[in-house]
C-alpha cells in the first residue's frame, strides 16, 4: 500500500515562501535587512533629540523676536548717523569757510579795511592773504590795488542789491549818488552824504520818525538793542565783529574820541559832519559804502513808510 505525501501550500507556491524561511535567500536583501535594525537606535535617538531641543529651539525663536526691535532700533540708529553725518560734513567746510572769512576780515580791518559784506570775492580775498602774508603794509596795498581794479564791479553789484532794499527813494538815491561822487574820485563827499542819511533812516526806524534832538550814543544803544545778532549776520559771517565791536561805537563817537579816525575803517561821524576831517581817502571812501551799505541792510529788516521831511533846527547830537 503506497503512501502518497501532501505538499503543503507554501511548497506548492513558492510565492508565498518567506525569504527568511529560504536556505538560498538574496544575500543583499539579507544584508539591507540588518542594515535597517541596526539603525533604528539612531532614529530613535535623533527623534528623542529633536524632541529633546524643541524647547530650545523655541527659546531661541523667542529670543529673536525680542532682538527684532533692538535690530531694528539699529537700523534707525545707523540711519540717523548716516543722515547726521551728512548733514554735518557740508557744516564742516562751512564751519571752515566761516574760520576763513573770519580772518581774512580781521587781517583786513588790522589794515583798515572793510571786505564786502557778500564776500562775493572770497577767493579773490584769499589770493591777496597768501600774497601779503602777515605784513600788513602789502596787505593794505593789496587790499587797495584790489579795490581799485575792480570796483566797477562791485560798485554795481552793491547799487543793484541795494535797489532791492525796503527803504524810500531817498535812501537809495542817496546811496547812488555816494557811488557816482566815489566812481568821480570826490572823495570827500561820500561820507557827507552818506552820514545823514543813515542818521535819517535811524531816526525813522528807531525813533518812531522822532523830530527831537537825539543823541548819537543813543542811537547807537537803541541799534543794539533793536536788531539781534541774529539779523546783524544775517548779513555777513562777520557783522557782529565790524558792527557790534568797536567799529559802530566810534563811528558815532563824540568830540572826546576826536583826532584819532585814521586809526579806524570808517569815518568818524562827528569829524565828518563838523568839518573836523576834511582830508578824505579812496580807502575811506570805500569803506564808508561798505559801512553804509551793511548798516542799512540791516536796518531795511523791516519795511516802514518814511518820509523825507525833516523838521529844520532838529537833528542828532554828539553824547
């Protein structure tokens, strides 16, 4: 009797045999699989870290955001410098300029000279320093030849700025007549007409157009009073060094400081107007115009109707 042996499913399908079952299974499968075990420590582990640094990483997230104002407050600092430095590099070199002008002035006034208000001749000004140096006669020479040579010019930029002042007709005729008796070489007669008139547009925009005896200290307080600093240099860098220094209290000095006007720039009222100084120079003569020309830009500040009516037997004394 033959006994007939089954096969079981697994036999008969070799589909459903397990590899691991297999006496010949794939080496590299084999090898892939123990591969795969022998990293499933690291994974846990990089998945313990990762969980383990969440709260680090949201510390750090927390930590930026708080930085994010004090970056961005940097910025706006960075900005501010930026912007301050240049808003201050252009003040530098006028900061520099200004120091120029200032002794290029001062060397001038040593010399007895004034330098036009404008400096519209700043470089010719700064030629004539690095030519005479410190000596003073070459610098007044210098100073003189300059005047001489181009005063055609600047004449008549000074008579076209004045035109643009806001005084009466009076004024600035005065003020072109004084141009022509100069251009004319009459010397002389430029502070004589050129003295009244700033005495008149005093009395107009100081003294309410007063018609009573003033005296010249008075207007020279009241001009100190009644006009900034920061109107006077407006002006010119250097107004308050020729106006409110010793140049405007002798102009209108009295007889006490009489004898010693060619010590300074501009003439003295008091020997002027009394006939007391009668020899008058191109020097002076220029810087009387100067004087003229700065002390009523000043004073045209502030436009007023004035009249020139003048009440005879009145007028400005000396202090």
């Amino acid at each position: 009797m033959s006994t007939t042996k089954h096969k079981s499913p697994r036999e008969d399908n070799p589909e459903n045999s397990n590899g691991n079952d297999a006496p010949n299974a794939d080496p590299l499968y084999s090898l892939a699989r123990q591969l795969a075990e022998a990293v499933k420590p690291v994974r846990l582990l990089a998945r313990q870290f990762e969980e383990g640094t969440k709260p680090l990483r949201r510390f750090s997230r927390q930590i930026d955001e708080r930085l994010e104002p004090l970056r961005t407050l940097s910025r706006q600092i960075a900005e501010k410098q930026n912007a301050i430095r240049s808003a201050l590099d252009p003040l530098a070199v006028e900061i520099m300029t200004l120091e120029t002008i200032w002794r290029m002035h001062d060397q001038a006034h040593k010399t007895g000279w004034i330098l036009c208000p404008d400096v519209s001749d700043f470089d010719g000004y700064q030629n004539i320093l690095k030519i005479s140096g410190e000596d003073h006669e070459t610098l007044d020479r210098c100073i003189s030849e300059f005047y001489s040579v181009n005063w055609p010019r600047i004449g008549s930029g000074l008579r076209s700025e004045f035109s643009t002042y806001s005084l009466d007709e009076l004024s600035k005729s005065a003020f072109c007549v004084a141009l022509t008796l100069h251009g004319e070489g009459k010397y002389d007669l430029v502070p004589r007409i050129l003295f009244p008139e700033i005495e008149r547009v005093m009395r107009i925009k100081l003294f309410n157009n007063s018609q009573g005896t003033i005296r010249s200290t008075a207007m020279v307080d009241k001009f100190g009073n009644e006009y900034s600093w920061r109107e006077v240099t407006g002006r010119s860098p250097i107004a308050h060094h020729i106006l409110f220094g010793e140049l405007v209290h002798w102009v209108f000095a009295g007889q006490q400081k009489r004898g010693t006007v060619k010590t300074h720039c501009v003439p003295n009222r008091h020997e002027v107007i009394h006939g007391l100084d009668i020899t008058l120079t191109f020097k002076d003569s220029v810087n009387m115009l100067l004087f003229s020309f700065f002390i009523m830009g000043v004073m045209q500040s502030e436009a007023q109707d004035i009249s020139p009516e003048r009440e005879d037997g009145h007028g400005v004394r000396d202090a």
